[in-house]
C-alpha cells in the first residue's frame, strides 16, 4: 500500500474517532492495519510546534500590554485572538469535506479559554481587582458558552473546557504552594459532591438514551458527564475524611467506593470500577498514613502499605478468575 494512502486512511481513522463516529476499540483495530512507523513522534512534533507558535503569539500579547501597562488592552486584544480562533476553528470543524475536524475543535477550545481570559482581563481593568464573586461567575458563563458552542457544533472538546469551568466555577480549585507542593480545595464539599451525582446521572441518561435517539451526532458527551461527575463525587468524599473529620465520612467514602466497583461489574462499565479501585485505594492508603505514619517508620509503613496493596490485588484477581466464563465451563 502506498504511503500516501496510509496516511489518508490513518487520518480518517483517527477523525471518526474525535467524532465519535467509531470507539477506542475499534480504532484500536483498525489504526495498526494502516499507520506507519513514526507517525506517532510526527504528531507529537507538529503539535509542540503549534503550541510553543500559540504560547509566543501569547507573550508577545503580554510584552505589549505590559508595556502599555494596560488591562484593558490586553484584554481586547485577547478577546480579539480568541473571536479570530474561534471564526478559523469552526470553519475547519464544519466543513462538509471533514479535512481538519480535530484542528478545528482545538481552535475552537483554544478561542472559548482566550475568551474567559478576555473576561477577567476587562474586569480587573474596569473594576481593579478580581476578588469576589467575580472569578467564579466568569468561569461559570465561559463554561455555558462553551457548551453551547459544543452542542451547536458536536465537539467534545469544548464540553470538557465547559465542565471542567464549571465545576472550578462551582467552587473548587487549585494553587501551586512552591517547593513541589500544590493545593486543592472545594469550598462546599456536600454541596459539589451533589451536584458530581447529578452529573453523573446526567451522564448515563445522555449515554444510554439521547445519543441513540436525538443527540446521536453528540456521541461521547455522556462519557464526559460521567468523567467528571465521578472525579469529583471522589474528590469532594475524600475532601470531607482529611484533616480529623468524622468517622461518618471515612465510612461513606469507603462505602462509596465499594458501590463504584460493584455498579461498575452490574453495568459492565470499567469507569466506574477505576474510579472506585482508584479511590477506595486512596482511601485505604490515607486512613493508613493518618494513622499508622508517626507510629511507624518510613520503610516499615512502605512495606505495609506494598503488603497490603499485593494480597488486595491478587484477591481481586482471584475473584476475577473464578467468576470468569472460561471458569464457569
């Protein structure tokens, strides 16, 4: 086969998949029947190159408002680059001949962030600071925005920046503390863990009945509902048993967490089980260190926790195997 017909046929395949058109594992299937050797580091060569071209864009931006020591200037010029990326993206995502759909979602993503940017910009010129309700309501409408836009378009990728502002615009967020440290916090854990179960039947709902009937041109939105809803239903459990809170919640969590891997099993459905391996893990390894860090030393608490983690492992992978149907026969 010539190369230039691997290409083409690889390029489409990897297109119906950022469509939704096919799922990981068929493009799995069908991806190594035609992509080359190198392709790959190809890929990754073209997009550090496109992203190190949009991060100088960007600092030259910021060189000439700094200069001009003006927020409003380089919010409107933000705002500008964001109005231009978003123009270019959704023209290459709609266009009939399908030529760059990827590029285009990520324009489009790209414009929809530069445009929450512009947004603090014009409100820390016009109102000096951003303290306040301000930051949360911003990234709350940029999320909106951003999901419209996906909605109107069927890009998943925006979807992600949408409810990826949402929830931080919802209350949660993160900093970086110096020193290798960083910090996340959620300001109303009860309240976001909440509004993660309603994303997550909002998820399954969109999966299992609107892709296949209405929104089917939307397939992989529900999975993003569910992604998220489920991070964040963890996120905000695990929040709630740091730092001596009540052993109510240490048992929720973990309660929680057995729930995910037995819903996971009922539904055949493996996010639910990872996230419920993944955190009930996190749990276990956390009422460990709360309790046993001080009282141990380093290596010895290591050795425990490696101990522990191989009998859970191998009893899960027992229990896996005498369920299996090759055992059942």
């Amino acid at each position: 086969m010539r190369s230039i017909t691997r290409d083409v046929l690889t390029r489409e395949v990897t297109d119906w998949h950022q469509q939704g058109l096919i799922d990981r594992p068929l493009l799995e299937v069908l991806l190594p029947r035609y992509e080359t050797q190198g392709r790959f580091l190809a890929a990754l060569l073209k997009w550090i190159g496109l992203f190190a071209l949009f991060q100088l864009g960007l600092a030259v931006l910021a060189a000439i408002a700094a200069l001009a020591q003006s927020a409003l200037l380089a919010a409107l010029m933000l705002c500008g680059i964001g109005i231009g990326l978003w123009w270019l993206g959704v023209r290459l995502a709609t266009d009939p001949r399908r030529r760059h759909p990827f590029t285009g979602s990520v324009l489009v993503t790209a414009s929809l962030a530069a445009a929450g940017g512009g947004f603090m910009l014009l409100n820390i010129a016009l109102n000096g600071d951003a303290e306040g309700q301000a930051i949360p309501t911003i990234l709350v409408l940029t999320g909106i925005l951003s999901a419209l836009t996906a909605y109107r378009y069927h890009l998943r990728w925006p979807l992600l920046l949408a409810l990826l502002l949402s929830f931080h615009g919802m209350g949660a967020w993160h900093a970086y503390g110096g020193h290798g440290a960083y910090f996340a916090h959620i300001q109303d854990e009860r309240l976001m863990a909440v509004i993660a179960l309603v994303a997550i039947g909002l998820g399954l709902w969109h999966e299992r009945l609107l892709e296949s009937g209405p929104l089917r041109r939307c397939v992989g939105f529900g999975g993003l509902y569910l992604i998220f809803g489920l991070l964040y239903f963890n996120l905000s459990l695990w929040f709630l048993t740091l730092f001596g809170r009540p052993l109510d919640w240490v048992l929720l969590f973990t309660a929680a967490g057995i729930a995910q891997i037995v819903a996971g099993a009922r539904l055949h459905d493996a996010r639910f089980t990872g996230f419920g391996i993944v955190f009930l893990a996190i749990d276990l390894y956390t009422r460990l260190f709360e309790h046993f860090w001080d009282r141990l030393s380093a290596g010895m608490f290591f050795l425990i926790a490696g101990a522990l983690a191989m009998i859970l492992g191998y009893a899960f992978e027992r229990q896996t195997y005498l369920h299996s149907p090759e055992r059942q026969l």
